[in-house]
C-alpha cells in the first residue's frame, strides 16, 4: 500500500516537472533585454550565432537552414528566433503562424566575399558597384526586393547568362528571398542580380552553387568558389580572412516567434495535403530540384557501388593473402574506414585531398564513398567466401576442375548465394549515407529537400516525399542485385 | 595406370619454427587394378599420402610417378590426372547448392564437354547402381551421411576414372549406415577393374575387398602384403598389435613407495573403457598379490595390462629386466598367495625374453 502511494506521488511529480518544463511561460517579447533566459534558433554560422553566444544569458540552438529554424519556432523547441528581417516574407510569415517580435536596434553590413588573393577581381567588382551606384540600377533593385513587403514582380525578370569568358563561381548559402534564390535553372534575389549584372559588366558568365552555410566559407578559401554571397555579414572576424566588397545594404536583424492568435485554418486534412503537393512540388517547377537531387543520388551510388565493389575485391584477395603484410594491410585500412566518420573523410577528401584540383564534386564523393564502401565490400567478400567450406574446393579440383574453374563455377555461386544479403545491406547503407553530400554542395535528393523547405518553410511534405523516394530507391537496388546474380551465377 | 611412389616425405613447419614429420620415407608400387586398403593408427600419415597421389597434398621430398611421369614436376597438368584419377572424402564435399543429380552430371557436363541429356541419362544409372536415383532431385541436405557418401560415390564415377581413392569413407558415419557405403565399394571393387585406394578403419572390410594391403605407421609403410599376411600372420609386432587391436597400459614399478591405489584405479578405468568391467575385480586382485607379495623383492618391475580385442582376452604381464630364470622357482615365494593367483587366472606363461624374465597372467 505504501510503495503503491510512493509510485503514485513519483509519477505525479514527474507529470509536474514534464508539464513545467518547455518553452510553456507566456512572455511578451518586445526588446533585446527580454529575451533574456529563453531559449534562441539561429542558423548555424549567421552572424547572430555568434552575438547571442556572446551574451552569455541565452541558450542559443543552432540550426542548418531557415526551414529548420522557423519550424522549431513554430513547434515551440525554441522561444524565439533570430534572423535577417527580408528572410521571411510577411504574408509566408503568418502562413506558417509566425510573427515578428520585434526588429533589432543594430543593423549588419551585407556584402560579397572574396579570396584575399583575388585583390584584382574584388576592385573590379567595387568599381562596377559605384557605377551601378550612380547610375541608379543599385537603388531600383533594392525598391524591387527589399522595399516591396514581399510582392515580387511577376514575371521575375532572367538574365541571360551566355557572356563568352571564363565563368566566375558564386557560392550562396541562403537559397532565401529575397537574397537569392533559385526557380528551375534561374537564380533571382538582390544579391543574384547583382551578380548577374557584375558578370554581364565583366563579360564573363556568372554559375551559381548552393551551399550549406557551415561549408561556404571552406569552399571559398579552397578556391572551390571565386566569391560567397548569401546575406554575408561583414564582421571583424571575417574580414582577417577575407576581402569584402562595399556592403550594397544594411540589414536589420528581426525576433520571431510563435502567433499563437494565427487562426487555424479549417481546411481539411486532405486540402492540406493537396496544398502542399502544390506548394513544394508543383509551384514554380519544385519538382526538378527533385528529379535532380534523385538523378544525383543514383548517380554517387551506383558509382561508389562500382568503384568500391572494386577495390573490395582487392581487399578481399589481401586479406585472404598469405603473407602477414598484406593481410595486415588490408585488416588496417579496413579498421581506418570502419572507424572514421564518413562525413569527416567526405570533407577531408574534398577540403584537404582534392581541394582546389579542379576535380568535381560528385567525383570526389564517388571516390570517398568508393574508398569507404571498399572496406565493407571487402569484409562481406571475405566472411561470403570463407563461409564456403574447404572441402568444395578439394572436391572440385579432385574432380579435374582447374584452380579458376573451381573458384569460379563452384566457390563463388555458394559465396554469392549466402552474401547477396550483405552485400544489399551494405549497398543500401551507401544510399543512405549519400544523403551527406550536401556538405559538399552536391545538389542530392536530401539537399533537394532542404532547398525546397528553404523557400516552402514546409518540414513535413519535402522530408516525406524525400523519404519515399529512398525507400523506393532501396527496394529497386535490392531487387536490381538479385535479378543481376540470379542471372550470371547458375550452372 | 600404375602408380609409383619414391622416397616420398612430407615436413609441416609450424609457425614457432619447430616442425612436424608426417611422411618420413614412403615407397611404393600399385600396378592397375589392385585393390588396396591402408590401414594404421590415427595420426600416422594415411590421409596425407593418399591425398599426395592426386596433387591435393605436396611431398617435401620424393616423386611420385604416375604412367611413368613425375607429377611433381614443374608443367605438369594436375587437373588433367584429376580426371583420370577420382576421390571420395571423409566429409563427402557435395555440392550443397546443388541437386543429387546436378552433383553428378556437373563434372561430366563441364569437363568432359558431354551434353546434358546424356549427362542425365547416365548419372541417373550410376544413381541407380547406388541406389540413390530416387533422390535425384532434392538437395544433399536433406540427405543422410550414408545417402551422401553413395552420391559421392556416383559423382566420383560419372568421370568414369581409371583410379579412385578412398579417404577414410565411412569415418563420418553412424555405425548403422557404415554398411551401405561399404558395400557399394565392395561391389565396385568386385564389378570393376578399376585401381581403388583406400584408407579405412574397417578391418573387416579390409581383409576381404582388398588385394594388398599397406600397414602405416610412424610414417611409414611398415608393412606391405596381403590380406591373409598381413592380418594372419603380420611380421611386425606393431601390425600385429594393431589388426588384433590390443590395448596396452604401463605401470614401472621401482621401489615400495610406488602407487598401488592409483594403479588401481587406472586399471578399473582401463576395463570399463575396453568393455570388460567383469575382469576389474580378479585383474586388481592378481597384481595386489603379484606386486605386493610374490614378486616384493624383485623391483624394479615392469607391469602391462593388455586387452586383445580379437580374440577378447585380457592378461597382465610383469616383466623383471635383465633376469633369465622364473623367481617363481626361489625360496621364500609366498606359496599361498601364488595358488590364490593360479586359482584365479586361466593361463600363467613364464618366459624368457632378450629384455628379461616375464610373467604373463592370462584372465
């Protein structure tokens, strides 16, 4: 009776401490100083990131995108979040039922970053902005996305990009309106356009890339990208590192939080849905980011598969050597790729290795994922083939069979037969782990998601859609690799 | 095909760098169509010699020539004797994805080039002359030991080879299917003009199929003759020992002090082990008077229990170094004690060996 009575006092006193916790407390929010105590989303990297870490009296969560950020808003993760005051759109915002707290006193100058050693192509564009200047195009431009609340001109206006000389590579970490953001092939936003003019006035064609924004700055110094953009603030940090261009603009920074007065829309379930089909998936095309990211995918996947099945092979006859150095070799490196994470060796490869050879990204995730999915190949060829007793060997060379006629015709099928599992287990965690090339500014079907989150601010429907998409992608591999040793390996 | 074996060895280095002599010299000659069964303690190299004789085990020394050629040369072509010359293992080695016939029909298809119909037709009759053509079709998994070694049998033969080596055929088996396997081979060696090598543990068996028959031991071909020398009138005491099957047990005993109780109790074990728990009591009793009291003063002594399968007898033996003449004639025997033992044994011998005097107490 007494333990029951404990029990239940425990239980309610969790209940308590559950019920408690979270970002329950109704605060009103209207300065800096009231923020204090609460919990703050920033984008990992963002000027505000590290202000707020700075002030000490705050607990800052970082996050990946601005999708990512204002959804933890909305779900009450965070109290409040942080962000550059054009990011969201004022009609978007009370869509996805945020308001704006408040608008921060201190503004950030916005400009582009360029190597330190490009001193000839920053000057150039410095010029090129004075002159844009005065003659009146900077200040049309910030009337057309800066000014307008939001109301963008319909039809955008697309600039041609086919000027002869060398292409300048702009690297974006935002992927936000009205910054820069991407419809199908065509880049739109302030600072896009003002690339697209500055390449138009150099003569030489502007190729834009989407980055994540804790990787920009690498690629940058890697010569991976000629200048970042992306509502780069300039800040003492940066510029030790850094050139930055004449700032075209100084933003403000805005507090956001959950509008609980936001009506909730008594739309049905199934409309719901249908909306958002229409919204990430029909609306200006957002399905090619999709068909694109899916068309990557494959495309790093079944290269790896390739390459990696490859050198597995050669691993697998080094462990099977019988001399100790090879097969300590094999067993090394096999520990080496079996311990590191794979996104450490991906960056490492593309930052360290391969940085600034000229080589293409998805070549240089095929050959990290190539070289990683080697020691697991490897080790599945080895367990396949030492699961086939000795005795068959014997008795397929008792019989008159050849050294490679016994390997081959009697060896292999069995070892086929118990490690095709493994074998697709493996496989299918190479598709899987794929979804990291994003760091690396490979557009994939996980970043494909992310940039359509960036412009919808849907978390469910992209994640969802994405989430079928490799689901099938496994299935089709599975079932590919049966079909293909179903077919080669029968008497 | 005739087979010549010539001074043939075989060293295994161990990693520690000590190494182990299996082969220490083998000679032989097996002329086409004899029938030979090595038999021999376990460990002695019977496996290892036979597996020589295809390539499937390399010589450290010596050659081997088959038709006159030394396989052992460099450019020779092993899979082609291969074909020539079939095997049937210990663990019989079928093809686990397979089907019995497939089992059969995959040598022949593959290597002799013959046409699938054909191949069947014909694997389907070795199937039936192993009585196994109903099983045709289903996997050796679900086979008996037994089953799986008449399939081996039929595989091994759909080559049609002119030689076949038996390794150890019947060692895997439960004593119950050890027949059928038997006398399969039997009737090959008795239809057939086929060369057959085999290496078993069935005396029997042995004795009747086989027209020569080698005794290995410690590495060697010890003894060399046939069935009716080598299991009727063996010239070595260790062939001797071996196809009677005698077991022995050892005791030196060299001063008072020895261990009576645990002599004791070594030879209980000993009795239960080969069989004969009713001798333990009268074979205990015979060497507690023996040791203790008639034979007391004449130490060092040597004591061998033995235990003959074959003609299932049990003795105990002590045996006095470097004496010529029976103690049993001196004074001071103790009479008594020396009738309780000629009461309880059915045979006392004494005799004088190059060793020294012995006396062996038959039970």
């Amino acid at each position: 009776m007494f333990l029951r009575t404990k029990i239940l006092f425990l239980f309610s006193l969790l209940l308590a401490v559950a019920c408690s916790g979270g970002p329950a407390q109704k605060r009103v929010i209207g300065c800096e100083e009231d923020i204090s105590g609460l919990k703050v989303g920033v984008v990992t990297g963002s000027c505000y990131d590290m202000d707020l870490s700075a002030r000490g009296d705050v607990e800052v969560l970082r996050f990946n995108t601005e999708a990512d950020q204002a959804n933890a808003i909305v779900n009450g993760l965070v109290d409040v979040g942080v962000h550059d005051e054009v990011v969201f759109a004022p009609d978007h915002l009370k869509e996805m039922g945020l308001k704006v707290a408040f608008k921060g006193k201190e503004s950030y100058p916005a400009a582009f970053g360029f190597r330190k050693s490009e001193k000839e192509l920053l000057s150039a564009y410095n010029e090129f902005f004075a002159q844009a200047t005065a003659s009146g195009v900077v200040d049309s431009l910030r009337a057309v996305w800066l000014d307008c609340d939001g109301q963008y001109p319909d039809p955008l206006h697309v600039y041609p990009n086919n000027e002869p000389g060398e292409p300048i590579v702009v690297g974006t970490a935002g992927a936000v309106a009205p910054v820069s953001f991407r419809i199908e092939q065509d880049w739109f936003g302030i600072e896009s356009e003002l690339m697209y003019l500055f390449g138009e006035y150099l003569g030489r064609p502007i190729v834009f890339k989407s980055l994540a924004t804790a990787s920009i700055m690498m690629s940058l110094q890697t010569g991976d990208i000629d200048i970042m953009m992306g509502c780069v603030f300039v800040t003492e940090e940066r510029l030790q590192r850094f050139d930055f261009s004449t700032p075209y603009h100084y933003y403000h920074c805005s507090y956001f939080v959950r509008d609980d007065d936001a009506g909730r829309s008594s739309t049905s379930l199934w409309q719901k849905f249908k909306d958002g089909i229409n919204q990430n998936l029909i609306v200006e095309g957002r399905w090619r980011f999709i068909t694109d990211g899916l068309w990557e995918t494959i495309k790093i996947t079944l290269l790896s598969i390739l390459l990696g099945s490859i050198l597995g092979i050669g691993l697998c006859f080094m462990s099977g050597s019988k001399r100790r150095w090879i097969k300590q070799t094999a067993s090394l490196y096999k520990a080496f790729m079996e311990r590191m994470p794979m996104l450490v060796l991906l960056l490492i490869m593309f930052y360290v290795v391969f940085g600034g050879a000229g080589i293409g990204a998805s070549s240089i995730a095929v050959i990290a994922f190539g070289l990683n999915f080697a020691a697991s190949a490897g080790g599945v060829f080895r367990t396949a083939l030492d699961s086939v007793p000795r005795g068959q060997t014997e008795a397929g060379l008792a019989l008159g069979f050849t050294r490679f006629q016994t390997f081959s015709g009697i060896v292999l099928p069995q070892a086929v037969k118990k490690g095709l599992p493994l074998y697709t287990g493996q496989c299918v965690s190479l598709l899987k782990g794929t979804s990291i090339v994003g760091y690396i500014a490979i557009h994939d079907l996980t970043r494909a998601s992310d940039i359509i989150r960036s412009r919808t601010f849907d978390a469910l429907l992209p994640l969802l859609v994405v989430t079928v998409l490799y689901f099938l992608l496994a299935w089709i591999i599975a079932w590919l690799l049966k079909l293909i040793f179903k077919k080669t390996c029968r008497v | 095909m005739n087979i010549s074996v010539r001074h043939i060895s075989k060293v295994y280095s161990n990693p520690d760098g000590s190494s182990l002599r299996v082969l220490k010299d083998v000679n032989c000659e097996i002329s086409q169509g004899e029938v030979i069964s090595i038999i021999g303690p376990s460990g002695t190299g019977k496996s290892t010699f036979l597996r020589m004789l295809n390539g499937l085990e390399t010589p450290s020394g010596g050659e081997i020539l088959v038709d006159g050629e030394n396989i052992l040369s460099k450019g020779y072509s092993l899979s082609r004797l291969r074909k020539r010359m079939g095997m049937v293992f210990q663990s019989f080695n079928l093809f686990g994805d397979m089907t019995v016939l497939e089992n059969v029909i995959f040598a022949p298809c593959r290597l002799l080039k013959m046409d699938v119909e054909t191949a069947k037709a014909e694997g389907m009759a070795l199937l039936r002359k192993v009585g196994m053509a109903e099983k045709a079709s289903v996997f050796p998994s679900t086979l008996s030991g037994g089953q799986k070694q008449r399939v081996a049998i039929a595989r091994c033969l759909a080559m049609k080879p002119e030689a076949v080596l038996f390794d150890e055929p019947t060692s895997a088996l439960d004593p119950t299917m050890v027949g059928e396997v038997l006398s399969v081979i039997r009737q090959l060696a008795r239809d057939t003009g086929m060369t057959m090598i085999i290496v078993t543990h069935e005396m029997e068996f042995a004795r009747e199929v086989s027209t020569r028959v080698f005794f290995m031991n410690e590495g060697l071909i010890y003894e060399d003759g046939t069935p009716e020398q080598i299991f009727k009138n063996p010239v070595h005491s260790a062939t001797k020992a071996f196809v009677q099957r005698i077991q022995k047990l050892k005791f030196d005993i060299t001063s008072p002090d020895f261990d009576f109780y645990g002599m004791q109790s070594e030879m209980s074990q000993f009795c239960i082990k080969y069989n004969v728990p009713e001798k333990r009591d009268v074979l205990t009793h015979i060497t507690e008077e023996m040791t203790q009291v008639v034979l007391k003063d004449f130490l060092p002594l040597h004591v061998v229990l033995s235990y003959n399968a074959q003609q299932s007898e049990t003795a105990v033996a002590f045996m006095m170094e470097g004496r010529t003449s029976s103690p049993l004639a001196e004074e001071g025997i103790d009479d008594i004690s020396m009738m309780m033992v000629r009461a309880m044994s059915k045979e006392i011998i004494e005799e004088s060996t190059s060793r020294g005097f012995r006396i062996k107490v038959i039970v």
